[in-house]
C-alpha cells in the first residue's frame, strides 16, 4: 500500500539523519577535545614559564638576600658656629649594614658629581675589614671634600663581600650590581686633565696633595733648581727625620731614595681630619689588576702630612711606613 511505502522512506530518512547527527557530535567531540587539548598546552606552557620566573625570582631574592641591605650615602649640613659667628659645614659618609649577617672587605669610593670624578676614599678606612649586622658606620671627610672648589655634589660608592664570597657594588646612584670575578685595574694612567681633577686644587692650605705634589716635585726636578729653603716651608716644624743640617749629601740621598718612585697616586686617604696620606709608587704598579674586593700590594714611600689651623698642610714624613695620628704632637691650642 502506498502508506508502507511512505514509513519506509520516511525511517529511511530519519535513519540518514541520525547518522549525519552522530558523525556530526563525533566531530564537535573530537574537535572540542583537540581544543580542549591545545588550551591546556598552552596553559601548561605558561605555567612552566611562571613557575621557571618565580624559582629566578626566589633565587634572585635569596641570592641578594644580604646584599640588597648594604647601602651608603653622604649628609652634607650646616650648623650655627658662634664662636666663628657664620655656619660650619660637615660632610658625613655613611655606610649601613641592615642585614643579619656582616659584609666584608668593604671598600668605599667618593665621587664629586659623576662618576669621572673620584676622589677616594677620603675618611674611610680601606678596606673596611668587617660590616657587622644591623650597624650604621659613618666618617666626617669634611676635610677631604673641601680640598676640591666644586665639592657640593659628594656621592659615595660600596664594593663588599657576603659571607658567600660573592662580590657586589652599590653604585652612587644607588643600583645594586653584583661584580663577583670581575677584575679592576689599580693605578690607572689618567691623562692630565683628569689628574689635576682628582689631585684638587693648588691651595696649601685646604689640599694635603698639592703639598705632596710640590715636595715630590722638588726631588724629582732638576737638581740645579732644588731649593733648601722651599723644602723646609713645606715640612711640619715636628717633621719626623729632618732634624739637622742638611748638606749636599743628605739631600742626594733622599733624591736617591725618591727618584725610584717616580708616581704620584692622584688620592689622598685621611686618617684624621688632621692626617693625611700620599703614596709614591713605582712604574711597575701602572695598570696592574686584580679581582674586584682585592687589593694590590706594591713598593711604595708614604708622605704623611699634617694640619695646622694657622698654616694648613705640611710635610711630616716620608719613607715606607706611614705615621699614625697618635704618633704626632700638634702645638697647644691646635684642638681649640
């Protein structure tokens, strides 16, 4: 009859359109799967890169844990001084260890400006042995700064060990960079210009180098225009070793012994307000380098000079060992 033929077509038809139902869902499936599978790669990807950045970043903090608690900075102030009636000026370097363990081996370089200008260390002792945990250090290197005309932009600079023998500096701008292997080289020839702005200015009275400058200059000169009389405007009236005449001979000998040490270092270190120190150094010691935190030893002759109110620098002595505050009279009255 013509209506089974019509319930025949129509479960064919209906059969047609379950299998293109089900070929169709197969493939939303597969497809939802595949989907499913890309996001999940790339999911797992990015938290591989999320967990490789967070073990740096542990790694980086732990590896700074000491490190980024060492700092130093310079306090230039003003105070009333009565006596004198005006301000007096103090430049103060600090150096601070906010960490839980001691840094060591610290070395510290003051700068005026920018970092084509250092000056030394000044007042600070170098190296400083030990940093010990939680403890501020500071230095008055009044003295040394006002050696320079242009001197109201002091900054400081830090090398330092950790306890794992890994090398850093804290820059005078305040970054941290670790220099662990990295070599300096001591000694550097500078050309002149840099020279003279490192040597400061000419002025006896402020500088303790143009003092060194003018004495090593007397014996490094000519001998024709070696002058006693200006040798002895540049000795300290308790000056260690020119007691006596002093005749041909003498003076011969001392120009023997100076000659060898043909360089002047451009730095002055201070031991005291009061005391200072140049060091003669021979060719040899030009360029010389060695790891970042190690210091060089040279041959060398140490003029050590002192201060006085009512004159400025002068020449205490020379030779291989310098003399320390404690082994110098000054005058009465010299400490107010």
């Amino acid at each position: 009859m013509w209506w089974d033929d019509l319930w025949t077509n129509l479960l064919k038809v209906d059969s047609d359109v379950w299998q293109i139902y089900v070929a169709a869902g197969t493939f939303l499936a597969v497809a939802t799967s595949v989907t499913f599978g890309i996001i999940e790669g790339f999911k797992a990807r990015r938290d591989r890169r999320e967990l490789v950045q967070l073990r740096r970043a542990t790694e980086v903090k732990e590896r700074t844990a000491v490190a980024s608690l060492v700092s130093t900075w310079i306090v230039d102030e003003y105070a009333p001084d009565p006596a004198r009636h005006s301000y007096r000026r103090t430049v103060t370097l600090h150096v601070a260890n906010e960490s839980s363990e001691p840094v060591f081996n610290s070395t510290v370089s003051v700068y005026l400006g920018d970092e084509s200008r250092l000056i030394g260390p000044l007042g600070a002792p170098s190296p400083i042995p030990v940093i010990p945990p939680r403890r501020e250090l500071t230095w008055d290197i009044t003295t040394g700064v006002q050696a320079f005309s242009d001197n109201t932009d002091a900054r400081a600079e830090l090398g330092f060990s950790d306890a794992a023998s890994r090398r850093w500096l804290r820059t005078i701008n305040g970054e941290l960079k670790e220099t662990t292997g990295k070599s300096v080289i001591h000694y550097r020839a500078e050309n002149p210009e840099r020279a003279d702005a490192q040597l400061g200015d000419p002025d006896f009275y402020r500088n303790p180098m143009a003092v060194a400058q003018a004495f090593a200059m007397l014996f490094w000169g000519d001998p024709d225009d070696f002058s006693l009389d200006v040798l002895r405007r540049l000795l300290d009236e308790e000056a260690k070793g020119w007691e006596g005449d002093w005749d041909d001979a003498r003076v011969q000998e001392l120009r023997d012994q100076l000659t060898k040490f043909g360089n002047l270092a451009t730095l002055a270190w201070y031991a005291s307000p009061k005391v200072a120190f140049a060091r003669l150094f021979t060719d040899d010691a030009l360029g010389r380098a060695t790891d970042a935190g190690t210091g060089l030893v040279v041959e060398a002759q140490i003029i050590t000079l002192t201060h006085h109110d009512a004159i400025g620098w002068r020449v205490f002595g020379v030779g291989p060992q310098k003399y320390r505050p404690d082994e110098i009279k000054f005058p009465d009255g010299e400490f107010g």
